[in-house]
C-alpha cells in the first residue's frame, strides 16, 4: 500500500475507477491543490473543479507517483522516460502519453 494518499484510488498501486488495468499504476499532482489523484476524472469527482496541468518550467517538479514503487518522479523523468519506472521497472500504460496535455502544459 502507498504511504502516500492517493484521492480516488480504488487499489494500492493507484488505479481508479476510470483508469484500472495492469499498467495503469501511476498518480498525479495536481498542480493547484498539490495532491495526488490517478486521473483527471478523478480529480474532477473528488474536488468539484477541473485538473490544473503543471506550466512550462516545472519540468523538474516531483509530480508523478509510481504506483508499484511508490517512487516519485520528476515530470521530465516521466514524459522522457519510455513506459516504465526508472526506479522499480514497473509498466505504465503507454495510452497515458495521450493525456500529457491534460496533466503538462507546453510552452
């Protein structure tokens, strides 16, 4: 189980309702509330308001929550580090990568 609290997590490795297949083991911070959700959706449900994605220039912000490892990682560990934990090896779901605009703005 994470140590950290995950809003709307169903299970220990953070998957949601929305978003629960092998692979989908990674949480979120928000950047407005700085909280870990595993999805937009979720974040929506449990605060009332749309997921706030981290600007340009955070690009080293701990931001991302390995469900497996519980390991955070940096959004640029994450964007730039193919499907899986740098730290444990675990799979992310490569699907995710179409969300990135949901989750990080671009310059």
């Amino acid at each position: 189980m994470n140590k950290r609290t995950i809003r709307g997590a169903v299970d220990g490795e953070t998957r949601c309702s929305h978003y629960h297949g092998p692979t989908d083991i990674i949480a979120l911070k928000c950047y407005c509330c700085r909280e870990y959700f595993p999805c937009h959706a979720c974040h929506q449900e449990q605060t009332g308001r749309a997921f706030t994605p981290w600007p340009p220039g955070y690009e080293e912000e701990k931001a991302i929550l390995c469900g497996s490892c519980s390991k955070e990682l940096t959004i640029n560990e994450y964007t730039s580090g193919g499907n899986s934990c740098p730290a444990c090896g675990a799979a992310f779901n490569p699907g995710c990568r179409l969300h990135h605009h949901l989750y990080f703005a671009k310059a």
